[in-house]
C-alpha cells in the first residue's frame, strides 16, 4: 500500500501470477462510465506526478484484464420499502465502499426483515415499518462515518497524509489505541429482533 496526497494505491497479490490494483484518487467532474479509454486517460492524467510503482502501473494499463472506474458514492434514500418491495443491501443504504461492511450491513438487514416478517404475518406494512425504524439510526451512523473516511483513501494534503496515514496506521498496532480508534465504528447497536416462538 502507498500513498501520497490526493491518492492511495494498493496492490495485492492473487493466484496465478495475477495482481489486482486498487486506486483511489480526489478527482472533481465528470467519470466516465463506458468509455475504456477515457477511464484510462483519466487514471493517467490524475495520477502523472505519483511516484512509488504508479509510473509502471499505468504503463501497463492497456494490458489489464478489466478495470473498474467509478466514484465513490452512497445511496440515501428516503424510504427503503414502497408497496409489497423491501430493499436490502447497497440497494436500500449503500455507505460506500469508503465505510466497507456492505456485506455485513446486508446481512444484518435481510436478517432483520425477515424477523420482522415472521413477526407480523400477513402484515408487511408493519413489518416494513419496522425494519426501517429499528435499522435507520444505525445505517445513518455508517453512511455519515464515510464521509470522514475519504482522507484515509486518498488524503487532502500533507497534513492529513502525515497524521492518518503515517502516525495513524502506526497508532492501530497498539491494540488498546485501535480499539479506541475503531470502537465506535465496529461496535453497533442495532438490537437484532428474536424470531417468534424462540
């Protein structure tokens, strides 16, 4: 992993000699979506002045197997249920992979409206409701955690380098200070529903 100010690369080793990249960077404007080369223009020219192993990362662009070029973003919706659809996942509160746990969220939210299914047969409208009450604080609680999370992707400035990225990741070896650190974001109090007749 490397970074420098505006951006952070990370490389990781994969099976079969393959390595995948990830590569965040601050980029303001349009991204395109379905033009390969455009996307690839884009990673060169927001990334010219990188050191470490960008130069050759980007040399060897072309021969990329696939590439995905996106922003960063979350879903904020006002309402995850309309009628007889729930939604879960990404689909229903997205905090972006800068928060990560999507997957954990999705799962604790399928678990949940399912509870709250059982709970309530033949009354979705209920059920529904409360899902999104009992999941709402927490979900917000994630998507606005994300919103601090860009500075450790792809850093302001030097300041925000030097404290997050070079002290910070240092402070997270000392296992009481990480636990300060990260106790609030992996401590969540969502008070999962028991399923009826348990």
């Amino acid at each position: 992993m490397h970074a420098e100010v505006g951006f952070q690369a990370i490389r990781v080793a994969l099976r079969d000699d393959l390595t995948m990249f990830m590569l965040t960077f601050r980029h303001q404007g349009p991204v395109p979506t379905d033009d390969l080369d455009a996307q690839r223009d884009l990673l060169r020219s927001s990334l010219a002045e990188a050191g470490w192993e960008i130069p050759a990362i980007l040399h060897e662009l072309p021969r990329a197997r696939t590439l995905y070029l996106d922003r960063a973003s979350q879903i904020r919706m006002p309402t995850w249920t309309s009628g007889r659809v729930a939604l879960i996942g990404d689909a229903a509160a997205s905090p972006s992979l800068l928060a990560g746990q999507g997957s954990a969220l999705a799962m604790v939210e399928a678990y949940v409206l399912a509870a709250e299914l059982a709970a309530t047969p033949g009354d979705h409208r209920r059920a529904f409701d409360a899902y999104e009450r009992r999941l709402t604080p927490m979900i917000a609680s994630k998507q606005d955690a994300a919103h601090g999370l860009g500075i450790v992707f792809a850093p302001a400035n030097r300041r925000d380098l030097l404290l997050l990225r070079s002290v910070g990741m240092k402070l997270m070896n000392i296992r009481p200070l990480a636990g300060l650190m990260l106790g609030r974001s992996l401590r969540d109090q969502a008070g999962l529903p028991t399923w009826p007749g348990r």
